[in-house]
C-alpha cells in the first residue's frame, strides 16, 4: 500500500534545529542524531520513514566523501530510513547501510538556468523510487 503524505507529519529539521543545538556536543553527526531522534517523537504514530536530506558534497564532482558517509550511517543508526544528499549537480553513488539507502546525489531533475560550469553531466539525473510501509522503506 503507498503511503500518503500528511502535511501535519511533514516537519522540517530547521523547525528543530535551533531547540536541538544545545543537546548537541556541535558535530555535525551529534545534530543529526538529535534532531531524529526528536523527529521520531514529534511525528509518532503517524510517520512510517523517515528521510532526512543533507546539503553535501563537492559541485560538479560524483566523488563521495568520507564525512559523507559518517553522516548518512549516523542518520541510519539514529533511525533514519533512507538519506538523501544533493548539492553536486551531477549523479553520485546510491549505497546501503543497514539495508537502508543512502543516495548521495540524483543530479539535476529540475533547474531552471544553465551555469557556465555545467556541462553534459550536469544533464543526467534519476529518480529513486521506493515502497513506503508499515516496517519502512522496501523495494
């Protein structure tokens, strides 16, 4: 069964940002756990995934980082479903942890002005299609 989206379960992690900052030691990967971990509790019984995005990477370049990787494992292991990356404007790599997702970078899907740094790369993008159910993120 596809899920719906209900705006009262859409929240965005800014909104919890600010209130989480002093439950955080500052590392990146510390905000993450605790803005989740809120996110779990302000959005139960009604949230099946949850999927956070992250700004991340070098432009232009598919090259995954290593802190890149610290940061969508910890997002998994603070209960994350799947992570979604982007700002690299070209595709990337999809990898699995925990037999969750982490897509570093779809490309372009929409953008509305040409750069003078893109190029035929910038061009290519995909869409990541999943099933949303009771026990999370399949297919």
């Amino acid at each position: 069964m596809a899920a719906r989206v209900h705006p009262q379960h859409v929240r965005s992690a800014h909104q919890l940002t600010h209130h989480l900052l002093a439950e955080s030691d500052g590392s990146d990967t510390a905000l993450l756990a605790a803005v989740l971990s809120r996110a779990k509790v302000d959005l139960a019984p009604g949230c099946r995934a949850i999927q956070p995005t992250r700004h991340w990477g070098s432009s232009m370049s598919p090259h995954v980082h290593d802190f890149q990787r610290e940061i969508g494992t910890a997002a998994i292991d603070a209960g994350a479903h799947a992570v979604f990356g982007g700002h690299q404007h070209v595709v990337s790599a999809i990898e699995f942890y925990k037999r969750c997702p982490i897509v570093h970078c779809s490309g372009n899907l929409l953008f509305d002005k040409w750069e003078p740094f893109f190029n035929e790369e910038t061009l290519k993008t995909f869409l990541f299609g999943a099933t949303v159910d009771a026990d999370g993120l399949r297919d």
